[in-house]
C-alpha cells in the first residue's frame, strides 16, 4: 500500500470509527430529554446518520461538538413538529387551550435566545435587519433611506447577519466568551470573511480556544464547502507525505510547472515535518489566492513549544534535530513568500507562498 | 505490510537493486534503509543501485537518508549509485541547499549498473576484484 493510499483509507475509516465512539454520549444526551425507549432509539440513529454524512465537512476534532448540537436540534425538530401537529389539531379542536409549558420550553428558549441576539446589536442594526427580514423591505430602498447604496446595505446586512448568528450561538450557550479575541473570530467564521479570519488569526485561536472550538461548528458547518482550500491535520510521518501531495494537487490546478509544484511540495514537506519533529501536532492549510496574484498560500500551524530564536532558526546551518537545519532556510528559498511568527509557549506559523507566472 | 510494495530489493551478483515504487514517508523511509543495509550484509553485496525516479520529492531528510545508506554500504564493503532523480526534484534540491553528497548518481537503471561494472568499479561476478 503506497503512503498516499493509506492516509486515504485511514480518513475513510476515521468518521465511522469515531461517530461510533460518540453513541454513548448522544444516548445520554438524548435520553435526557426524551422519555420514551423507543423514541430516544430513533433520536440516537438519526443523529447518527446526520454526524456520519457530515463527518467530512466537520472540521478536524470538532466532530464530537458537532454531534451534540445534532442531537440537542433532532431533539428540538421532534418537539417542534409535535408542536405544530398539536397547534393546528388545537385550531380544529380548541383554539382556547394554552399549550403545555413544559413541551414548549425548548421551543421557547429559542425564541428567548433569538430575542436576547437581537437586543445585543445597535437600534441601527436591528432596525434595518427586521424592515428587511420581517417587513420584507428591499435593500434598495433601504438605502435610499439611509442614504446608502443597495451593495453597502447588502454588505452591512451580511455583517449583521453574522453578528446575530454570534451572539445566538452565545446566548443560546449561556456563555460569556472568555477572552476578547472570541467575539473577533467568531465574527469573522460566521461572516464567511477569510481575509478577516486570517487577520484575527482564527485558525490559531480555535485550537487554543475550547469555547470557539465549540460554538464554531454550526458556523463552520453552515459556510459553503470551498474546493479551494484543502486543510490537513499534521501529528505523524504520513501526514507529512499528505501535505506535501495535497499541496501539489491543488496548486497544479493553476498551471504551475511541474518544476514549481515539485519546489511547493518540497518546502511543505520542510515545514510541516517541523511540526511533527517539534511540536506532535498542529495543521496544514493549502489554499489558492488570487491578489495580489495568483499563487499558493500554505500555512503551517502548531501549538508547540516555539522557536526560541526565528532569525537563528532561518539561518543555514543551525541545527535542531540530528544534524538537520535545512527545514526553515531551505523552505524559505523554495518559495517566494516566507513568513514566521512564534511565541514560545504558545507555538508556531509559518506562511508562505509561491506565485504563478513570472516572479 | 500489505499491498503492492513501496520498495523491492532484488538481488543480482554481489549487486543489489532497490526500487522506491512510491512517495515514503519518513518512518517508510528508515525502514528501507535499514532493510537494504541488512541484505547488503547477508548478501556481501559490492554494489547497489537505489532507484528513486518514483519519489516525488526528495526533501532535506529524503537526502541526507540516502546519504547515509550510501555511507553505510560503503562501510560493509559495497558501492552505492542513485539512479532516477527527476529534473524537477533535482532541481528542488538544489534550490534546498541538498545535494547527494558524494554519492555517485546515474540517470537510469542501465546507467547505474554500467557505473558499477566500468573498469575498476565492482563487477557482478568478482568479489573483492575491485578496487575500493
Ligand atoms: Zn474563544
């Protein structure tokens, strides 16, 4: 079996492997919010086959928070359509009758967490968020009352859109985020805003974040599968082989040399065995951009120890595990953007990118 | 391991013929070095060809791992020629700062073994013939 073959079954085998491990958790999940044996039996399943057919979308490790959201909304769909069902049996029988507290309580919640996200965006906000939502106000002339353009009221919808969906997610959670950098980044997944993601370096904060980590996944899960950018999780020797070939793979589709894509795929190969060597585990992101030119843009990640000294590590020569200095300085030479940012104790990024065309 | 092999040895003479049939990984890669080194010592090999042209990089690692199979031979009495390194990866390692070192190389199988068998390299039937 060739190295590339074996990390493509072993990601086959992943998601089943690790689904099964989450069933009893989502039988405890769900048994306490549903009485019924057989009921809860049903829940458990679908829940089941919903995490498996997502289980490749989901991002690396965020699978088991994305299986207790799952569980926690087929739990709330059953209740809502009971609920519906029982309403409009209510109209043909007996309009008066309230409906029972305790059956509406989730559906309730809801209502309230909605409520509560939109009290925490300005009057500004809310009010152009509600004409168009609820009102069914246009955004042409919506910027005609404020004085805008329709695209500035698109773009300020889609802004305020994210935010709510931040701010639901918080209050729904009942959590304060505990740091301010969480807001920022939450922001920016939910927005689907990649240069702002890179900005706030979301990337890093979701692995040190537990909070993010957790309440990302439905906002990751809701943004479009993108098929320019491929993300691989870093921790042994054959994901260094992944990397490498993913690499190539997508900057081929570019038009690079195969020259160039053998430079890409050596200097990814340099940078994420770093991450083996030093740091055990940590990400490779292989994404294509297009500005200020067309080109490849890989970022290696982890939560190491760090470089102690970045100026000394690129220097050629210096020497870090047996007998190898080459990792950095040569990555660097192979590439036409290098960048290293490290903070001991915290871990390591490094950027870099190779342009198509001429340099 | 199963599957089609990342690697075959093949024995010829007192020469040994290593194929890599695959991208390695580095633990794939110690793992070939350490088994052509063990039948270097059974077979009392004088000369081996590694093939490389199916690597699709060779890396500051995949570099300095054949290096010292080269080195290692050398010291159980066998000379080592790389064969197969691609024009693009030849040229990422030169852009690396990687270079095979002293080990001989050849642009194919038929060039390498023709390196082993010139006048005073280690001919396939004669054993200790050779000069070192
Ligand atoms: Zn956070």
């Amino acid at each position: 079996m060739s190295a590339a073959e074996s990390v493509g079954m072993r990601e086959d085998r992943r998601p089943h492997d690790d689904v099964a491990a989450l069933i009893p958790m989502l039988r405890r999940i769900i048994e306490a919010r549903v009485d019924d044996a057989a009921t809860a039996d049903d829940l458990v399943q679908e829940t089941l086959v919903r995490v498996l057919a997502a289980a490749a979308r989901v991002e690396p490790g965020m699978l088991e928070p994305y299986a207790i959201v799952t569980a926690r909304n087929v739990v709330a769909s059953m209740w809502r359509d009971q609920d519906r069902h029982r309403r409009n049996q209510h109209r043909v029988v007996d309009l008066d009758l309230p409906d029972p507290p305790d059956q509406d309580l989730l559906a309730n919640e809801e209502r309230t967490a909605v409520a509560e996200a939109l009290s925490r965006l300005t009057d500004r906000e809310r009010a152009t968020l509600l004409a168009h939502e609820v009102s069914g106000q246009d955004t042409r002339s919506l910027a005609a009352e404020q004085g805008s353009t329709a695209g500035a009221v698109a773009a300020q919808l889609n802004r305020t859109r994210a935010r709510l969906r931040v701010e639901y997610l918080l209050v729904q959670a009942n959590v304060e985020p505990p740091t301010e950098r969480c807001r920022p980044v939450l922001l920016a997944l939910s927005g689907g805003d990649r240069r702002r993601q890179r900005e706030v370096d979301a990337g890093r904060h979701l692995l040190e974040c537990d909070v993010c980590a957790r309440l990302s996944q439905p906002l990751m899960e809701r943004a479009q599968p993108r098929d320019d950018e491929v993300r691989i999780p870093i921790s042994t020797d054959a994901d260094i082989v992944a990397a490498r070939q993913a690499a190539r793979e997508l900057a081929a589709r570019l038009g690079f040399a195969r020259t160039e894509l053998t430079l890409i795929a050596t200097a990814v190969s340099e940078v994420t065995r770093n991450i083996v060597r030093f740091a055990g585990t940590g990400e490779v992101v292989v994404e294509l951009v297009d500005r200020p030119r067309r080109g490849v843009q890989v970022t290696a990640r982890d939560t190491g120890p760090g470089i102690p000294d970045v100026e000394r590590a690129l220097t050629d020569g210096y020497s870090t595990y047996s007998g190898l200095g080459l990792g950095l300085p040569g990555a660097r030479r192979l590439m036409d953007e290098f960048a290293v940012v490290s903070e001991m104790g915290r871990g390591t990024t490094v950027t870099m990118t190779k342009w198509c065309g001429e340099r | 391991m199963t599957g089609p092999k990342l690697v075959s040895i093949l024995r010829q003479g007192s020469w040994l013929i290593a194929s890599i049939h695959t991208a390695l990984d580095d633990t794939q890669m110690v793992l070939f070095q350490q088994d052509l080194i063990e039948q270097i010592g059974r077979y009392r090999s004088r000369g081996v060809v590694i093939d490389v042209a199916a690597l699709d990089v060779l890396d500051s690692f995949g570099a300095r791992t054949l290096r010292t199979m080269a080195e290692m031979a050398r010291l159980r009495g066998a000379e080592t020629v790389i064969v197969g390194i691609q024009p693009d990866v030849a040229f990422a390692m030169v852009s690396l700062g990687m270079d095979t070192g002293s080990v001989p190389t050849a642009l194919d199988l038929e060039e390498g073994l023709a390196y082993l068998a010139r006048p005073g390299g280690r001919g396939p039937g004669h054993r200790g013939s050779a000069a070192g």
